[in-house]
C-alpha cells in the first residue's frame, strides 16, 4: 500500500512538473513569436525573486518562532530557579522595567525558601483567550487569501467584503472561521507550522504580483513637481509609497501572526486545556513575547509613520486629500503614534535584556505577561482616541463653524491637482458667443463641415449590418468605429441616387478641383464568431482547422444614404470579386484611396479560438455563392508545432490532446493562439490600462506575408497610465486619480505583429516603463505616417476628463466649495428613452482654425438646467493632437441645450403627428444623436430619424431633423433641410417647417 503511494506520489510530482514546465516553454515560445522574449524573461525573474524572497523569509521567520516556541512550551508551570521557569521577577534590580515591587513587610525570598503557589488562570478565562487567538490565526488567513483572490480577479467581492454584507443570510466566511479554529485546536502544531507555509507562500505571490511596482521603483523618474505638505516629489507617492505600503502589511502580517501562533502554543501546552487550568508563561516565553511585540510595535510604529502620507487621499474634509482637520490634527497625532509605538518597542527590547540577565534569579509565576498587556492596551486606547475621536471633534466644534476660510488654501490645493493629475490644467478656455448669422454663404464655407456631419449613428448602422452584410451566421460584427478617410476625388461623385441625400449632393461639387478630401465614416470588422457555427458542425476539426479568420470589413460614410434609406457603403459584400480581394468596391476612386488587399482578420476582438494552419485541412475563407472559397495562411504569425515534442508540450498547455492524435498535422503546421487582441497585448504589457474601443484601420503600413504582399488591416488600441496614488487628486468614480493616454498600440490583423508607441513622452510614468523596457517601447515618431493620419482621441479618456471637469472647471476655491458653477452632462432622448449624450467626432473648422479637422465633441449644461453652458473639443489631427479646447458660452444668454431641442421637436404637432404615425404596430420611429454642431460663430442642431420594424431590425434613415434659431425643419435629406431653412432654394420635397416659439 505504502508503494503504491509513493508510485501515485511520483507520478503526481511528474505530471506537475511537466505541467510547468510546458506552461514555461509555451510562454517562451509565444514571446518569442511576438518578439518580447526580454520582456518576459525581466518580468519572469522579477516575479521569481520577489516570491523566493518573501517566501523563504517569512516562512524561515515563523517557522523559527514556532520552533522556539514549541521547544519552550513543555516546562510551563511556574517553577523558577535553574530552569529559568517562573513568574515576575521579585529582585530590587526589577523595579527599572516592572511596575509590580515587593511591598516593605514582604520578605525577598531566598534561593532555598519555598515559593508562593503561582497563581493561575481558570478554564473560564483560559478558554475565551485560546478561541480568540485561534480565530484571530484564522482570520489572518483568511486576509491574506481575500486579497491574492482579488488581486487574480477570480472574485468580484472578496471572503470577508461577502461575510460583512451578508451577515444575516450567508454564514459562509463565519463557517470558515469557525472550522479553521476548530482544526487548530484539534492539532495547533501542525496546523500553525502549515499556516505558517501556507501564509508565507500567499506573501511570496502578494508581493511577486506587484512586480512591476517594485520595477517601477527602482527606475522612478521625476515628476517634476512636489506636493506643498510633505513637499516631496510625486514620484514618492506614485513610485515609492505603494512599495512601503506592501511591506508594512507584510511586517505587520508576519509578526502579528508569530506573535499570535506562539501565544497559543504556549497556552495549549501542558496540556492546560483538559487540566482546567494555565500555570502562567515562564520567563523565557515572555521573553520570546516581549521580543515578537517589540517587533510588532516596530511595524504598527511604521505603519503610523506611512499613514501620514496617506493624509493626502483622505475623504473626510469637505476635499478630497489632507484637509484643516488632517493637517492640524491627524498629523501631529499619527506622528506621535509613530513615536509611542517605537518607544514601546524599546521598552519592550529593554524587559527582554534585563530578564534575559536575570534569568537565575528566582520568580513567581504570573498567568498573563501584565506588562505587555498594558502597553498594548494602553496604546490601544490612546490611539482609539486620538485617531478618531479627537478630529471628529475638532471638525465638528472648530472647523465647521468656519469652514471656508479654515478649508480655503487646502481646496485650492485639491483643484490644482485634480487639474493636473487628469490633464485639465492644459486646458485652453475660450469663449463662444454665438451671433446667429449663418448664412447660405456661410455654410458654403464650412462645406466640408456640412459634408461631415454624421446622421449614421454606430448603433443603427450595426444592426443593419448584421442584416445586409453579415453573409452568414458565423459572421459578426462586434462594433463600428467612427474614423476619417482621405479620399480621392474623381469629380462630381455619380451613383449616390438618393443619396446625394445626405448632404453630398450640390455640396459635395465645392470643393471639386480639390485632388482628395477628408471624409469621415464608420468601419466595422467581419469577424468570425465560432459560437455561431451550427451545433452540429461544430467538431475539433472545424473549430481549430477550418474556422480560422474573419473576412473583410464594411466602410461607409456617415452622411449619405442610398435609396431606400440604407448605408451607401464604399466597401462591403464578400466572394464578389476574387481578382480585386473579392470585397465591392463602390468606384475607382474608393478602390485607389483606401487598400483593401489581404482583408483576411486572424487577430481582433472576437477570435477567441487557438486555431492551426498549415495543415491537410483548408481554411475556410469566405463563401461565394453556393460554394465556400479556401485559404492557406501565409501570414508570419503562429509558433512552429511541426515536431512532435512541441506538440506534446502544447497539448498539455492547452489541455487539447487531439493534438497528439490527429493527422491533420504537417512539417509546417503552425499554432496560432491568444488571438484575441486585448488579450494578446495584456499578456505582454499587462501594466497598462486598455481603452474599452479597439478600431480597425485599413491603412498601408509596411506589413506583409511570406510572399512579400501587403496587408493593409490593422487594429489600434489606446493604453494608459494611471496611479491611484497622485496626492489631493479626487478620482471621483474612478479606481485610479491618475491618467495619460500615453501609449498607441497597433496590431496587424493578419500577421499579429504588435508595436507599443509612446504618445505622450512628458508621462513620468511611461518614462519610467520605457527605462524599465527599452524595447518594448517606440516613440510615435517611427509610426508609419499611414496609421499616424487615423490617430484619434480616445472616447474613454475624453469621458473621464469631461467628468472631472464638471466640477473641476471651477478654479476658485470659494466658488467651489458652493458648487455656485457646477456642470453636468446633459440629457437626449434615443430612441424613445433619454440617456447621457456621449462623445461625438466630428469633422469641422474650430473657431480659431485655419481648416477643418477631426474631433471629439461634448456639450455641458448647468446642473439642474438644460441650457447649454460650454463644450469641450479634442483635436486628433497629428500637429494639433491632443490638445482640448473648452469653449464657454456667455452666462447672460440662453442656448438650448439638447433636452430643450428634443422637448421643441417632440411637442410640435406636426413633428410628432409624422413620429406617431410611424410608430403604428410593427415598426417605430427611431430618434438618433442630437448633434450640436458649431459652425463659425454659431450653432446648429442636427438629428437623424430612423424607422425600422419591431422585429429583424433593419433600420432606415427616413428623415433629418435641423433647428436653427427660431426654426425646426424636418425634410428627406440634410440638404433639403439646410435649403429649408436658409431658403436657398425651394426643395423639391416639401420640408416640414416649423418656427420656434420664443416664451
């Protein structure tokens, strides 16, 4: 039996040994593919020696206490002399450290009188103390397996977060607790020596987990700026303080847990539980107490000592950060908490020496080490008071009585940084007042504004693609993202039927000795969804073999329809035209502007499938007609899998051993997995916070297959660096009060090459990753200038900045701490339910441009008014990329504001008469982005109308709403409603024109 265990044991051990060891070479393999091979081996050993450090010290330190704690556990029972074993120490010399002395009438005894019986401590006291330090061990535990799982991710509320919120219903953690302590009770010698392995391991993972924090540290660049408290540089906080926080919870981690541990070997032992009784701690276990609560009292003395910096994240003053309160009070308070805590370590270090002196002297047992329990408690209390109840006290009877002027300098210094922290002290603020003068002339001169202007939103456009170009059910489209092309021009553009519609009809012909012109439109990416593949198809062969890759990409301009009210798309279709790439081309000037060439997608964002190629089985490409078209990939991406040993090792790292059995494989079979793009950059740079919005981008970039031909698709993905350690920032709803869009990453669709650009070099923090990394990152100068033209401002950092701002415009601290200026985002209504207007690019001549440019719009309003206040403008043009532009309207004068135009537009009779008869059963009228567009000094409101029906949505674009001044015009097109209301001509379709009223 006991051979056969050990065989099981063995084979165990091997198997996970090759386990390892595949996952290992797997890595390695795919890093190298990827040609990040030093990236992964810095962070591989990083992560390594940050572990065997953190493991074997704290596994050596609680493993030694336990042991010295175990050997001294037996002679308990309070009889002093030559074992050293005994109680207070009743010699003169004591009175130095101990506060009990012998009185005058009581005499010294001898080393030959007997002792006093010891006084010991009863089952009723004993038990409490013995449950409490078990579950305190158990706690611990519990802790420190609560944060590895939310560091992995695996949970979304930790143990403990679960068992505080759902005490009444769920008793699961308390369960936990309780067998934890019933298990240490049962075995405290094993079962304390296996937490302590257990906890130290959970050490080594917290901190190799935080590798890159402890890279970050050791290459810290300067922010150049300090803060005005501590006036320390913000690359302490952002670089330096995380690290002294890991190793302030691990200290005080491992000595709370030893001090713990080796308190209930000590009371356990003797068998003291079954006896009823506890003969009292001898002189050398209150040596070894004193000596783990010195260090305890050096870590707590460490941790006050950081707590001073963290003053500068508090949220208890009317700012956020160190407020009068905090400064004034918590301060001093933590700082002599500081203090105290290191003197009774000392105290604590000088009972140690002196009893270890006199250890042959003679004692008397005592049930409790007195003089520790009063130093903790003593601290204990005094920090209770002064930590909490002291402030609150001072904020309520000094601080709120005269807030402002006691707050002022400590708000000022929370905007200031806020305003740094996400970018908005770069803010250039203008004021725009509009005139209303637009003239027919006007617009004329703004034509490629006008041309631009988008009435496809993303959300209609998708679902008519779904229906339209979706080709078959495996084929998705995960999204559309709005992009701008430079188109040539083959002069008056033909074949748009009713589709001059959109506004391309007399004023597309202005500009038309212009050899190109920018055209802003939507792309969206056929990918493969093998989810979607019916069931009874789906086999290893066909999920890993034959459904390998998306096909093509639609691309359409925003703002012009053909008939029937559909998208007029540039390209779309597939299996139409094999010699040209087989995707329609809508004329010779699209096919010469935009390359279309190897429109095959391996990587984006819905490849979440391991697939081989290279192998006897071919790829599905794409159908055409009743037949299905074949590929072979002749991309560079994918790892060799030809030899056997590698397939083997792959088998085991992808748990797939039809690997192994098939034959299907050849000599030049390749693997191609992690295919997904956010995930293929994550395991690369998994520092980095990704944009939530991917985009396609057909562009002539340089890549290329084996056979030297182009690949022209390539996905752009906008990183960040945040920290959530700027001091004063206030995140608002944010994880971090800390960001910079300082990384462009773009991935070849076909090939799976990635290049990390760097977009923001005045970043600190991606300095200090470039000094980590000097391979990883380029600077954005070496970006081919064809993906360079299609560099956007991303949504998501313009929403977080945009949220700041609503508060965070306001500079001066008084106006601020009324909220006198307080914006938000304004309302719409879509559909038939109002949301918060998002972003919108846009195509248009700012006020103080020369030309038109690409850039992300957003409106405010005054809280709890609909008026328009200011709009915030990024430019994403490469000269002028980057920079935000707030345009502020003049307080004194009323412009409507988007819920205001909706609430004019669905109250006209007329208007709403035309929507309700289109909303009859079956199908439904479909209110789309309300778009303010500025146009010179002026704005003009722009709204599309969509009807589709109920069910197999397939929206059309029916009519365009605009409203200028005092009028709202409803007609078939953009032109037609522009012609409307400046009457340059009589449309040949009546508008709808209604004026507005004034009251």
């Amino acid at each position: 039996m006991k051979r056969t265990f050990r065989v099981f044991l063995l084979l165990l051990g091997l198997w996970l040994l090759f386990d390892l060891a595949s996952h290992l070479a797997a890595e390695i393999l795919w890093f190298d593919e990827v040609g990040y091979l030093q990236v992964f081996w810095l962070r591989l050993l990083t992560q390594l020696g940050l572990c065997a450090i953190a493991f074997f010290t704290s596994a050596g330190f609680l493993q030694f206490n336990l042991a010295i704690a175990n050997r001294g556990g037996g002679g308990t029972g309070g009889q002093g002399g030559q074992g050293g074993q005994g109680g207070e120490l009743l010699t003169p010399n004591s009175s130095l450290l101990t506060p009990r002395f012998p009185t005058p009438h009581s005499p010294l005894p001898t080393p030959h009188s007997p002792l006093p019986t010891p006084p010991k401590l009863s089952l009723r006291f004993l038990l409490p103390v013995v449950l409490g330090l078990s579950a305190l061990v158990g706690l611990i535990l519990i802790y420190y397996c609560q944060e590895t799982l939310n560091f992995w991710h695996f949970l979304e509320k930790s143990l403990l977060s679960s068992f505080y919120s759902k005490l009444g219903t769920q008793n699961s953690a308390l369960i936990l607790l309780l067998g934890l302590t019933i298990l240490i009770l049962s075995n405290y010698q094993f079962c304390l020596s296996a937490i302590a392995l257990l906890i130290s391991l959970l050490f080594g993972f917290l901190l190799s987990a935080r590798w890159d924090k402890f890279l970050q540290y050791f290459h810290k660049v300067s922010f150049q700026e300090t803060e005005p408290l501590f006036h320390k540089d913000i690359n302490f906080y952002v670089f330096s303080l995380p690290i002294w926080d890991l190793l302030a919870s691990w200290f005080l981690g491992i000595f709370l847990y030893s001090i713990a541990s080796v308190a209930l070997i000590y009371l356990l032992s003797g068998n003291s539980l079954s006896e009823g009784r506890f003969k009292g701690f001898s002189v050398s276990q209150r040596l070894h107490l004193n000596a783990l609560t010195s260090l305890l009292m050096l870590a707590i003395a460490f941790h006050y000592y950081l707590q001073r910096y963290h003053l500068l994240y508090s949220t208890d003053g009317v700012n956020y950060g160190a407020s009068y309160t905090a400064v004034n009070i918590q301060l001093p308070i933590y700082t002599w908490l500081s203090f105290l805590a290191v003197a009774i370590a000392i105290y604590l270090l000088l009972r140690v020496i002196i009893l270890s002196k006199a250890k042959k002297t003679s004692f008397k047992s005592v049930p409790y080490p007195r003089q520790l329990i009063y130093a903790l408690g003593i601290y204990l209390i005094i920090a209770a008071i002064s930590g909490k109840i002291l402030p609150s006290a001072v904020q309520r009877f000094i601080v709120q009585p005269n807030e402002l002027a006691r707050e002022r300098p400590y708000i000022q210094r929370t905007i200031e940084h806020t305003r740094q922290a996400f970018n908005l002290n770069k803010i250039e603020a203008q004021t725009f007042d509009p005139k209303g003068e637009l003239t027919a002339g006007i617009l004329q001169e703004n034509d490629q504004t006008i041309r631009n202007i988008r009435l496809w939103d993303t959300r209609p456009l998708l679902e008519t693609n779904r229906q339209l170009q979706q080709i078959r059910p495996y084929y998705k489209f995960p999204g559309a993202d709005i992009d701008r092309y430079t188109l040539k021009k083959e002069g008056e553009r033909g074949g748009e039927g009713e589709g001059g519609t959109g506004g391309q009809g007399e004023g597309g012909n202005l500009n038309a000795q212009a050899l190109t012109e920018k055209q802003q439109t939507i792309i969206a990416a056929r990918e493969l969804d093998y989810t979607a593949v019916p069931q009874q198809a789906q086999t290893w062969v066909n999920k890993h073999l034959v459904y390998t890759h998306g096909y093509g990409f639609t691309l359409s301009p925003v703002n012009t329809v053909v008939s029937g009210g559909l998208p007029d798309y540039y390209v779309k279709d597939i299996g139409v035209d094999r010699g040209k790439g087989s995707l329609q081309i809508s004329n010779e000037a699209i096919r010469a502007s935009i390359p279309i060439g190897e429109p095959r997608i391996y990587y984006g964002e819905n490849t979440n499938t391991y697939v081989m190629t290279g192998t006897t089985n071919r790829e599905l490409d794409y159908p055409s007609g009743s037949e299905n078209v074949y590929n072979v990939y002749d991309g560079g991406g994918g790892i060799a899998i030809g030899a056997k040993w590698r397939r083997l090792l792959f088998a085991e790292y992808l748990k797939d051993w039809q690997m192994l059995l098939t034959r299907n494989f050849q000599t030049k079979t390749k693997l191609l997995f992690r295919r997904n793009i956010l995930e293929r950059v994550k395991a690369i740079a998994p520092f980095l916070r990704y944009d939530s919005d991917p985009y396609l981008v057909a562009a002539d970039a340089g890549g290329t297959n084996s056979k030297s031909e182009k690949t022209y698709l390539y996905w752009i993905l906008d990183a960040y660096t945040t920290s959530d350690r700027y001091p004063y920032s206030d995140p608002g709803k944010n994880k971090f009060n800390y960001i910079r869009n300082s990384v462009k990453v773009v991935i070849d669709a076909y090939n799976g090459t990635i290049n990390f650009y760097v977009a923001d070099p005045q970043d600190p923090i991606i300095n200090t990753f470039a000094a980590i990394f000097p391979n990883l990152l380029k600077p954005l100068d070496v970006m081919p200038d064809a993906l360079k033209s299609h560099i956007r401002y991303p949504v998501d950092l313009f929403s977080i900045q945009s949220e700041r701002l609503l508060a965070y415009h306001m500079i001066d601290p008084q106006v601020f701490y009324n909220r006198e200026d307080l914006w938000q985002i304004p309302t719409e209504i879509y559909g038939n339910e109002p949301r918060p207007v998002q972003p919108y690019y846009l195509i248009m001549k700012l006020p103080t441009a020369a030309t038109e440019e690409f850039i992300l719009l957003l409106p405010f309003t005054p809280t709890q008014r609909a008026n328009l206040i200011a709009w915030l403008a990024a430019r994403s043009d490469q000269e002028e990329y980057g920079k935000l532009l707030l345009y502020e309207f003049p307080k004194q004068q009323l412009i409507y504001g988007q819920e205001q135009i909706e609430a004019l537009i669905n109250q006209d009779p007329v208007i709403s008469q035309q929507i309700s008869l289109w909303n009859r059963a079956g199908s439904r009228a479909i209110q789309g982005n309300l778009l303010v567009i500025p146009i010179e000094q002026s704005l003009l409101y722009v709204e599309p109308l969509y009807l589709e029906a109920e069910q197999n949505s397939l929206p059309t674009l029916v009519r365009v709403i605009v409203v200028y001044q005092n009028r709202i015009v409803m007609a078939e097109t953009l032109q037609k409603a522009i012609d409307a209301v400046f009457q340059s001509k009589t449309p040949n379709t009546p508008a709808i024109v209604r004026p507005v009223s004034n009251s």
